[in-house]
C-alpha cells in the first residue's frame, strides 16, 4: 500500500528531509584562514565538530577556539597536507576525538608564482601539483572508508576557473583542473553507499591570497555585475549545503559561486 493510499504511513520524500540531525564531524584542510576557515565556522555553525588540518598553528589554533565558542568540539592537527602520512593521521585524530567522521572539506592550496610559462620551474610546478592535487587526493583516500563506513558522507573541494587556461598561471590552472576531474570522477564512485563528492568554484574571494594581488581600486569595483568581489562567508554558505543533510541529490558537481554567469 502506498502512502497516497495509507493517510497514516510515513512518505520517504518527507522522511528524506526530515531526516535526524545527528552531531556529525567534519575535517577541513586549509581551515586555519580564508576560505577554509570560513568553511570551517559555517559548517560548525550548523551543530558539526571540527578537525582544523593545517600548517599555520597559532591561526589554526584560535579558528578552533572560536568553533569552541559556539559549543562545539574543534582540534588542530598539524598538517602538511603534501605527506600522505600526515593527512592519514589528521583522518585518525577526528575518529579519536569525535568517533566518526561524516564530511571532508579541501581548501588547503597554494596560487603559485605568477608568471610566464618559460618563466616557471619544474620545481614550482611539482610544488603547486602537491599541494593542490595530491594533498586532496591524500585527503579523498584517507576519509572516504571511513564516510563509506558511516554509510554517509559528503566531500567539497575548492576549485577554480583558472581551470580552463590561464597564461600567467599554469601551474595553477593544471592543478585545478585535475581537482575538477578528480571530483568528477569521485562524484559517482561511492553516491550509492551515501557519500557525495561536489566541488565549489569561487570568483575572488576576498581572503588574504586574493587582497594583495590588486589595487585598492581594483578591490572596490572589479568589474563584475555586482560591482564587488565576494566575502568569503559567502562562499561557505554553498560549501555548507553540499555539506549538509539537506543535500540529497546533488554529487559530482562543481557550484560557481562568482557573481557573474561564466
């Protein structure tokens, strides 16, 4: 019998999004400032725990401090997220703290020299590509059992529209690229056991890897429809929902949040 059929029996769609909050932990790379940090707060916000994977310790530290202010657990573990080791052991600190862990958070990442092509090293090269790509692999392959585990998981990655070329940029751009392919990829892999894999691409954001890069007059009027460039808590709303509960459809996407169509 169905529930059109049955006025007592439970609908699954209603159940789908109602379903029961639990207090679930998340791992952020890159959380100790900027985006990540921001991420890390709104997700916190929203009744998560948090581990705060980074290099930057004293930051590190007070973001965690602030997530203990809204009555949540937060720790920081020190985290080169290049050593695959490290990244394991940052997984394995959020199972002991917190008992699980439900969401993977990627904005650890580095711009990179900007400069011609022929002006680029191989050395600057590997460095970007370690730091952007395999420090989210790491982070993918480290998490992901235990979220297939939980029977529930949800996975953002930081990406960026300098995914599709840029001249001054290119280790950047084929870093991001491969983050983009990498959360395509990883989108279908594991929807069926409850784990999502989305990404979210900003325009600039204003965070201290953007502010230094342009005038003040470039800062204040940009260009774009809106006239601004965006808060990074903005940003983190996106990141949030693909995060949450809430999303229940929506895996192997990659979300622009920029201001502007294209």
């Amino acid at each position: 019998m169905t529930s059109s059929e049955d006025p007592g029996a439970e609908d699954p769609k209603e159940l789908r999004f109602a379903a029961p909050r639990l207090r679930r932990a998340a791992l952020v790379t890159g959380g100790a400032r900027g985006l990540g940090r921001a991420m890390a707060m709104r997700i916190a916000a929203e009744g998560r725990d948090v581990v705060i994977a980074d290099l930057l310790e004293e930051q590190g530290k007070q973001t965690a401090k602030e997530i203990a202010a809204l009555g949540q657990r937060a720790i920081f573990c020190l985290t080169d997220v290049t050593i695959e080791e490290e990244v394991h052991s940052a997984v394995e600190a959020a199972i002991h703290a917190f008992k699980r862990l439900d969401i993977l958070v990627c904005a650890a990442g580095v711009l990179g020299l900007e400069a011609p092509f022929h002006e680029q090293s191989a050395k600057q090269f590997s460095k970007v590509m370690s730091i952007n790509v395999n420090g989210v692999y790491h982070a993918h392959q480290a998490a992901i059992p235990h979220m297939r585990e939980g029977g529930w998981g949800r996975c953002v990655t930081i990406t960026s529209g300098a995914r599709r070329g840029s001249p001054t940029q290119v280790p950047y751009a084929v870093s991001k690229a491969a983050v983009y392919t990498l959360v395509q990829s990883l989108g279908n892999a594991y929807s069926a056991e409850g784990v999502f894999v989305n990404g979210v691409e900003p325009g600039r954001a204003l965070t201290d890897m953007v502010v230094p890069r342009f005038s003040p007059e470039h800062i204040a009027n940009p260009g774009n429809p809106l006239g601004r460039y965006s808060d990074p808590e903005e940003v983190a709303e996106v990141a949030e929902f693909l995060c949450s509960e809430r999303n229940t459809y929506t895996t192997g996407s990659i979300w622009s949040v920029k201001g502007a169509s294209g």
